[in-house]
C-alpha cells in the first residue's frame, strides 16, 4: 500500500458528514410558526441550509413573506437555536458509507476533524449524541474564532492544521463555502454530491466530486 497523502481530513458538518435536515427543518419551522408563517416541506429546506443557521433562517422567511426587522429576526433565531438544541439528533445521521469511511481513515493513521459554520456548542452536541466525538481529534464551529471568521473564508482550516501542528491536510464539503475556503486555505476539497450543495457538484470548483462515502479514500488518494 502506498502512503497516504494526507494527514489531515476535515469534514463539514451539516450535509457533508451528516445529514441533518429533518432536525433542521423542524427548527426552521418552529420560528416561522413564530412569525405565522407557513412551514417549509422538509425536503425543501435542503435547499436553504449552508452558511450557519441565520442564513438558513433567512432564506426561510423570505421564502414564506419576506424578512422581518432586525430586532424581530434575532428573536426568531434565538428561538430556532434554543429548539433545535433540545432536538437535535431525533432525526440526524451519518450519510451512508460514513462509519466505514472514518473507520479507514483512523487505520491510515490520518486526523480527521469536524471544521463547521454550525455553532461550535451545536456541532458538539450533536456529535456527543451521535457517539461521534471521539472519531475526531478537534470540532471547530463558525463561532470558534469569533465573528467574521467563518467559511469561505480560510481562518477555520487555517486554525483545524494549526491544531494538528501542521501536515498535508484535505478539506471535505458539500457547498460553495467550503470549496472556498478551502481554495483560500490552500486545501484540496472534495465534494459530495449527496449533500446540500448550493450548486451543482461538478461547479462547486472542488478538486473531485464523490456519490458516497465509499468513494472518499480512493480520491484522496487520486489527489
């Protein structure tokens, strides 16, 4: 077996590593039943998820009326978080293929980490109730490094490879963030397809483009 190429995996958290949507969607729901409106078919808040929980939330109002003032806005995201986080893993799972695929990572010896918008609290409680937190040598959320620092920009990947104390690292992610701060860390980035891109896999600019798990390793090793 030849070497691997990279010392450092790390994975975006909601429609990457996981697929949250139906928690997701049943937060998004609860603010906009807040406001009165009308909730959104879950399938359809795929469509809206990327960025962190106040672009999604948004995305939502102004699908269903339009936005609300400020102040209204950051009570409805205040709510959001607070139900989503008592509910938070009822429906979330790992995609297909994704314990085996951690699982072979560990076997090569390389460092695989959670680098996420998510709220850093959020992404660990999540993993916590999933029995995931252990496959991961650090968790870092869009609030980790304080405001204005999350994806696309480079500062979340820059800080995962600092806490490895450097090596070749690869970014994994399923959106336009990711892809771009991962081309702004340095990082090569796949994408997978089954995740919830904000465009088509093949123009998120990622350096390949996975249909499941099972097909991670083998890339990486393409790369």
């Amino acid at each position: 077996m030849t070497t691997f190429p990279f010392d450092i995996v790390g994975f975006d958290l909601d429609g990457t590593l996981l697929d949250t949507h139906g928690d997701l969607a049943a937060a998004v729901n609860h603010a906009l039943s807040l406001e009165g409106r009308e909730a959104v078919p879950a399938d359809r808040i795929r469509d809206l998820i990327g960025g962190g929980a106040r672009k999604m939330l948004g995305r939502a109002l102004d699908l269903t009326g339009g936005a609300v003032p400020e102040a209204r806005f950051e009570q409805l995201h205040g709510e959001l978080i607070v139900y989503y986080e008592d509910n938070i893993a009822v429906h979330s799972r790992l995609f297909p293929g994704g314990a085996d695929m951690l699982r072979t990572l560990a076997e090569l010896d390389v460092r695989a980490a959670v680098v996420t918008n998510k709220l850093e609290h959020l992404a660990r409680r999540l993993l916590n109730e999933l029995q995931l937190t252990d496959r991961f040598f650090t968790i870092i959320g869009g609030d980790t490094l304080g405001p204005g620092r999350a994806k696309p920009k480079p500062d979340l990947l820059n800080e995962m490879v600092a806490r490895a104390g450097g090596g070749r690292a690869a970014f994994v992610g399923d959106t336009t963030y990711d892809t771009g701060a991962a081309s702004a860390a340095g990082v090569p980035c796949v994408a997978v397809s089954f995740g919830f891109c904000d465009a088509p896999p093949a123009e998120l600019g990622a350096s390949a483009v996975i249909d499941h798990f099972d097909q991670l390793v083998p890339a990486l090793r393409r790369l």
